[in-house]
C-alpha cells in the first residue's frame, strides 16, 4: 500500500495505491496525516490504483471525512473500482462521500 | 379498436331536393333576367317605333284632312274668280257670287269680295259685299266695309295685296261677319293689267278644325294642338290660350333645350319628333305643318302612356314567372323527393347490413335508371358479404381444426426431446440444460442427450425451413438418431448413419445441420462430428467464450454416401459448452440487423460462472431484448453443459486447507495469499475472491482484535473447504477465547449522515452482506464462525 500525496495548489491529491487491509491500515493512517492536517482545503482521493479496502481502510476514510467536514474543507473519492464500488454500496459510504 | 357509430341523420341540413329545387330555381330565375332584360330593350325600341309610327300616322291623318279641306276651300274659290271678273261691272251681283260659294261649299261660312279702295266711286271707299251663313243655315247678306270696320287694313286683304297671291289668313277672331275664330282664304283678283282689283274671301270657321285636330288622342292623355305661321295657338284643349297666347310664352317655364328645337322645327313648317321634359313628365312630342296653311300640328303624348304597354307586358311577364317559380320548386321538392326517397330506405338498409342483418330488405326500384343500377350492386354487395361469411365462417374453422392439431402437434414435439432440468441430478460432475423455442406451432429444431454407457450423448440439430414440413423431418431425425446411438458410440458413423438413411428418398430435398457429441464421462473426453452446424461456444469460467473450431462436413441428408470427420478434445474442467441454433445469432430485430456470434458470445462470458440453466435463461432475455417486437424469425435451440471431472480430478477433490495465526494482527498479512492460492485452483472469478477475502478478513481480525485478551497470546484458525457438487465454499473460523457471538451484534445503521455515524461496525456487516449464510456456533470450548458462500448462484450480493 501507498499513499502518494501530491499539491497542486488548488486541491490536495492523495493517490493510493495496492491494496487498503487491516494489516496496513495503520501506516496508511501516518500517511494521511498530511491530508487530515488540510482538512480544511479541497483534498481528492485518486483510487483508481487502490485494489481492495477492508473495513480498517473504510474507517480511515470516514475519519477523513468528518474531518473535513468539522474544518469546512471539501472531500472527493475518485475512480473506485467494481468491487470496492459494492463494498461502498453494502455499508452505505455512497451516501457519506462525494465519489466520482 | 375505434368504436364506429352509424352515422347521425341530423348531420342533413340541407336536403337533396330543397338544393336541388334551389339550384333549378336559381338558373332559372338568372335566364329569366337576363331573357326579361333582352325583352325590356327591345320591346321599348319597338314600341317607341311603333308609338312613334302610330302618332304620326294620326297626326298625318288629320293634317291631310284639314289640307283636304281647306283645298277644297280654295278650289271652290279660285273657281269663281272668272265669275267676279264677269260680273265687276255690276257690282250688286256680286254678292251673289258670294252665295254661291257658300252654297258650293259646306265647310264656308262666310264669302266676301273686297273691292281695293274707291273702285266703285257710287259705292264710295269701302265696298266689300259679304254673304255669310247664319246658324239656321240662311245665308245673310251685309257690306263689310263700315264705318268701324276698315277691311282694307285687316291681314287677309293686306297680306294678299302685298303678296299678290291667293294665300290663308292666320285665324282671327273675326268681329265684322262671324263673330267666331276663322280663318280667310283670299284671293286676289287682277285686272288685264295685273293690278289687284278686289280680294275674293272664303272663310272657315276654326271650330270645324279644331274638333278634327282635338279629336286625335292616340292615348289617354295625349293632346294635339295647332299654332298659326307665328307660333300662336289656334287650336289648344285649354281654349284661354287659344289666340292670346304664343307658344314661346307658354313654354317659357321649361327649361329644356329640346323646346327651342321644337318650337323652331313648328315654325319653320318642318316635320319631326321631340322629347321635351313637360314639368317632371316626359312627353313626345310630334309635329307637322299643314301643308296648304303652313300653320303646324303638333301631338304630344307622355312617355309613361308610350310605354304603358311595356309596364303592363313585364308586370305580366313578371307574374307569370313567379307563380311558375313557385310551381317549380313545389314540382322540384315533390318529384326529387320521389326519387330521392328510396336512398332512405337505402340507407336504411345498408345500416342493418352494418349490424349484421344481411338479408335487409330493399325498395322496389321500377324504373331502369341508376338507382336501379344501384339496388343491383347493393343487392350484389349483399349477396357476396354472405357468401364471403359463409366462406369466411368455413376458413376460420378449418382453421381452428388445424391450430388445434398443431397444438397436439406440438405437445407431441416438445414430447420428443427431454425436458426434465437437471436431467442427471444424481451426476454431480454434469451440469446440464437445453431450451427449445419453435417459431411457431412446431419447429424444425431439435436437441437430444441421452446416456449409454456411461457416455453422454449430445444432439442439436437444425432441419432447413420451419414450421410442419420441418417438424417432421425433426420427428423422424429425432427418432433414427436414438436408434443409431443403440449401435455406434462414434459421432461420425452416427451421422454417417443418419445422413444416409435420410438422404435415401429425400424427395423435397430437406437436410438437417446437426451438431454430435459423444463425452465420455470416465474420462472427459469429448468426440465430436459437426455436420454442416454452427460451430460451439467454449468457455472457461471468468475467461474468454470463443468459437471451437470445428469441421464443417456437410448437412445430414445432402449426399448419400458422405463420409463424416470426426473430431475430439478434451473438455476443460468446469467448462462451459454452448450448442445452439442459428435462431441465436442471427435473430433480427426490426431494423434487421442480426443478435451477432459478438453479442452471444459476450452473454456466455458474463455469466459463464453462473449455472447452465441461468446462461440460457439470459440468452433467451437478451435475444428477446434485442428482437423486441420483431416477430421470431426462426426456431431457437440452445444447449448448455458444464463438465466438473469429479472424482477424477484430483485438484478438485480439494481437502480442507487450514491457515493458524496468532492473535498478531502483523500474521494477517497471510490471510491473501491464502485465499488467493485455495480459489485460484476453483471456478471462481478474480473479484468474488477479492469479496470472499474481504470477508474472512473483516471476520478474523475480529478474532484477533477480541477473542482474547490483549496479554493474552492465542492462536485463530481459519479452514477452507469447497463443496464440488454443491458448488460451495466453507469458511470456518475458530478460537478458543471467551465465548462471543459477532452475529447477535445488529447492523450498524448506513443511513445515516457522516457525522452520525460511528467509526466502527462495519466489519461484521460486510462478512452478512458477503457471505450466503454466517452462522456462530461454540464446540468444545471454541468459538466456531461458519460462513459458506454458493458459487455458481450468486457472485454478487
């Protein structure tokens, strides 16, 4: 797993990459520490190289999220793919997120 | 269906013969006009000639008269001038000669002989013997010439003296002899010499020419008048005017060019016709002078009595032509509505034939015109609807005979092939399913399986055309191959077989494509012969469908003798087989394109993980789908296999596999690699092993987060176990911790908004929602987690 976090000034990309497991869940929680730190900015999570995610990842994602919503910044989910797409759709994340 | 209404018989405003007879009347009334108008022309043309003729034809009349008459007057005079000449020397014979005219003639009243001034000196100036007629008839005698009256001054002895000739006096009114209005004719009588000597009158009294002239009255208030040489009247029905007044005085008032032209047309002794305007009343007035006298006649007739007669003809006209209107139009109404009236019971009639009464009766039409011609058509168009029912009544229940035997038809086709699904449930290694969709009543598609030997017979087979000729073909097809498959396992000589037993007295030239395979189910080993057939899909599970090339040998029944080839493969585990029909991949929808080896393929790929019976069951959705309302063009056979080498195989006998961990969550990193390795050797999809991973990760980290406590070091085992025949995974999970049911928790709420919802729960709800069945039970001291997970079903939630 990778998070790779990029600024463009406008917005704050974080791409992941490879798989999002329990097992990894807490170095991928050090590595957001930057995005959470910018919650009050437009932050984009590019997903399209993300692989899977277990219910650890969902929560980091859910952390960021009420971050972002506490700091009044703004949170964008992009590109998730086929399987991850119904993991969101099973605990309900299609509601919580702006995913595109 | 629109519902049809007869038609409403208030839709007629306007009948027939009302427009009819309006029609008529209105060409007639336009002819009349324009014939009237001709008429009015020319009827006043001629009458204003005819008038005109008629006035002056009377007007002559009574102008030859008085000429008549006053030549006579002058004849009788002139005659006795040799009588004067003789008897001037005895001048008191000379009122004889004055008698004797007035006895000569009637028309004088009075006779003098005026002597010029002092010619006989004895009789002194004035001599002038007069006889004149009294009213008894006597003839009285005087001496004109007194005291107060000097004839020698008077226009008739002036006028003749001066002129020399005999000439007509104006009249006057005479105070010396008659005492009335006359008129003198005098005649002057010469000596040798030539001088005038005396003055021979003869007068008339005016009153005789006046009834002649006033008597003219060619129309009620038509009047004639006569004026002297200087335009006085002399004869006028208003007797004021006559000698006191001139006619430029009297027409004074008028102011009408026209009268100076007639005024000067009379005085100038001339003849014509003018048309003065007489107040507000147009007049005609003729004219003509007498020719001895010169004193002018004139008639006057008023324009509306000229034209009377028109007035009164158009008014008869007029009259007649409005009582024949009316006649015409009740003639019209009466005489159409005659004729008319059988198209109501036409009518009628038709509208019981629209209600199915063919027999309504018609009117009795005796004439031989149209609607004569009418009735015979309408009768005729009774006559064929009848038979055409009749006809019609016959057709349908040939035709519903027939429906009915292709029904039983049918049963006994579909009767033909096997159609109990799953054929061989107690064969777990076969999974098998076929669909047969004629195109209508009954097809010429078949398929067949069957089991000898432990071999697995298939047939799918396409007879050339469809419905009846090609059901029977099929029947018979059907019937030979299970009688050939008694006698040869090799697909080759089965077709070889068939092929030759029909291809003998193949008298309409039908064949039959046909697909053979003969699967050995020991060994997996599939022979093969295709006979002119599409060739068969092929797929593995969650890879690629593709078309097994095959040979393509020829159709069963084209050429007696044809050696078949025969092909064999090996079929791949878990294997999808596909045979089908052309009715697949070349089913049309409306705009006829065709459903395509691309879309069918594509069908048996998704869901080549799915149960046969789900892959047909989609194809036959998709191609309906495609087809839309397009109507099936040909019959639809499709065949589905999918081959497990149970028992043989011994990947597939999988044994449970088990993986131990501590409670570390560092030893999860494991969990992948070992889910990953146990599917990848099972029918399972890349992405149902992520989901199924997923799952058993979210279950055993719970294990490891909570089934013992956080000092305490235990171990978590997760077992594997796949079920071939009931196509499913078991997933074992167990641990010896404190007894925990991870099921009774309930699901957190996903409705929720972010800021509600709670960071954890999610893990227990994705192993429900990924899993078929999760079930918590505690055996000898262990916490036991079973979740199982059914392949083929369902690879989503």
């Amino acid at each position: 797993m990778q998070l790779i976090i990029t600024d463009n000034g406008d917005k704050l990309t974080g791409t992941i990459i490879g798989r999002l497991d329990t097992v990894n869940s807490e170095q991928f929680n050090n590595d957001m520490q930057p995005l959470m730190n910018a919650a009050d900015r437009h932050i984009e999570l590019e997903c399209s190289q993300m692989e899977y995610i277990s219910s650890s990842g969902l929560r980091l994602f859910l952390t960021l999220r009420k971050q972002v919503a506490a700091k009044g910044g703004k949170l964008v989910i992009r590109n998730i793919n086929e399987s991850i797409s119904e993991v969101f759709s099973i605990t309900g994340f299609f509601n919580l997120f702006e995913i595109v | 269906m629109k519902e049809i209404t007869p038609p409403d018989k208030s839709i007629i405003k306007h009948s027939f013969a009302s427009r009819l007879s309006l029609y008529i009347l209105g060409v007639c009334a336009l002819t009349f006009m324009v014939a009237a108008s001709i008429f009015q022309v020319t009827a006043q043309r001629i009458v204003k000639q005819e008038a005109s003729r008629h006035a002056q034809s009377e007007l002559s009349n009574v102008v030859g008269i008085i000429d008549d008459l006053l030549l006579q007057v002058q004849t009788t005079t002139s005659n006795m001038e040799w009588a004067v000449q003789k008897k001037l020397d005895s001048p008191d014979e000379l009122i004889e000669i004055n008698c004797q005219i007035i006895r000569n003639n009637k028309h004088i009243i009075g006779s003098s002989i005026a002597l010029r001034p002092d010619y006989y000196p004895e009789k002194g100036k004035m001599f002038a013997p007069y006889a004149f007629r009294k009213e008894d008839g006597s003839i009285e005698r005087k001496n004109l010439g007194t005291a107060d009256y000097d004839y020698h001054s008077q226009p008739w002895y002036t006028e003749a003296e001066e002129s020399g000739e005999a000439r007509w006096s104006d009249p006057y009114f005479d105070r010396g002899g008659a005492d009335d209005i006359i008129a003198t004719y005098s005649y002057p009588i010469k000596d040798a010499s030539g001088k005038m000597i005396a003055v021979l009158t003869a007068d008339i009294s005016l009153k005789e020419l006046a009834d002649k002239v006033l008597d003219i009255h060619p129309y009620p208030n038509a009047y004639c008048f006569m004026l002297d040489c200087k335009g006085h009247y002399v004869v006028h029905h208003k007797r004021a005017r006559i000698l006191y007044q001139d006619i430029q005085t009297a027409t004074n008032y008028m102011a009408d060019r026209n009268i100076e032209k007639l005024i000067e047309g009379m005085l100038n002794q001339q003849s014509g016709m003018e048309k003065i305007m007489d107040g507000d009343k147009p007049c005609y007035v003729f004219y003509t002078p007498i020719n001895t006298s010169g004193w002018p006649v004139a008639l006057v007739c008023p324009k509306e009595e000229v034209y009377a007669v028109i007035d009164e003809l158009t008014l008869t006209i007029v009259s007649v032509f409005v009582l024949g209107g009316l006649f015409l139009l009740v003639m019209c109404r009466w005489i159409i509505h005659r004729i008319s009236s059988p198209l109501k019971q036409f009518s009628k009639a038709a509208t019981q034939v629209a209600h199915g009464q063919l027999d309504a009766t018609l009117p009795e039409i005796k004439s031989e015109d149209e609607l004569a011609y009418f009735r015979n058509t309408f009768e005729y168009m009774q006559h064929s609807l009848r038979e055409h029912i009749n006809e019609l009544e016959l057709t349908t229940s040939i035709k519903n005979r027939m429906e009915g035997e292709l029904q039983v038809a049918r049963r006994i086709q579909m009767g033909m092939i096997p159609k109990v699904f799953p054929p061989y449930p107690e064969r777990a290694q076969l999974d098998l399913y076929a669909h047969l969709q004629p195109a209508r009543e009954v097809g010429g598609d078949l398929y067949d399986f069957f089991i000898i030997n432990n071999k697995l017979y298939l047939i799918v087979g396409d007879v050339s055309g469809k419905g009846v000729p090609a059901s029977l073909v099929m029947a018979i097809t059907c019937r030979l191959i299970r009688l050939i498959a008694a006698q040869t396992d090799s697909p080759a000589q089965m077709a070889k077989a068939l092929n030759d037993s029909i291809s003998e007295d193949n008298n309409t030239n039908m064949f039959v494509t046909m697909f053979i395979g003969v699967l050995n189910l020991e060994n997996g080993e599939f022979r093969y012969c295709n006979a002119g057939h599409n060739p068969p899909v092929l797929a593995l599970p969650d890879s690629e469908a593709r078309f097994h090339e095959v040979k393509p040998n020829i159709p069963i029944g084209v050429m007696c003798g044809f050696d078949f080839t025969e092909q064999s493969m090996q079929l791949p585990n878990h294997g999808t087989l596909f045979l089908y029909t052309d009715g697949v991949n070349e089913a049309e929808n409306k705009s006829a394109e065709l459903f395509g080896n691309k879309r069918m393929l594509s069908v048996v790929r998704r869901h080549s993980c799915e149960p046969v019976k789900a892959i047909v069951e989609h194809m036959m959705n998709e191609v309906n789908q495609f087809a839309g309302d397009a109507a099936q063009s040909d019959d639809i056979t499709m065949l589905c296999l999918r081959y497990h080498q149970a028992g043989n195989d011994k990947k597939a006998a999988k044994p449970p596999q088990t993986l131990t961990i501590y409670n570390d969550m560092a030893q999860m990193v494991q969990l992948p690699d070992f889910i990953e390795g146990y599917c990848s050797r099972l029918p399972i999809p890349g992405s149902l092993t992520l989901s199924l991973n997923l799952a058993i990760e979210e279950a055993m980290v719970n294990c490891v987060q909570y089934a013992y406590a956080k000092d305490e070091v235990g171990e978590i085992s997760l077992s594997i176990q796949w079920d071939n025949e009931g196509h499913e995974l078991t997933f074992e999970l167990r641990d010896k911790g404190a007894p925990f049911d991870p099921t009774a928790a309930p699901d957190p709420d996903t409705t929720l908004s972010a800021e509600e919802r709670p960071i954890g729960g999610l893990g227990i709800l994705l192993v429900r929602k990924l899993m078929d069945t999760v079930s918590y039970s505690r055996q000898s001291g262990q916490n036991v987690l079973t979740m199982r997970k059914k392949i083929y079903a369902h690879t989503t939630t």
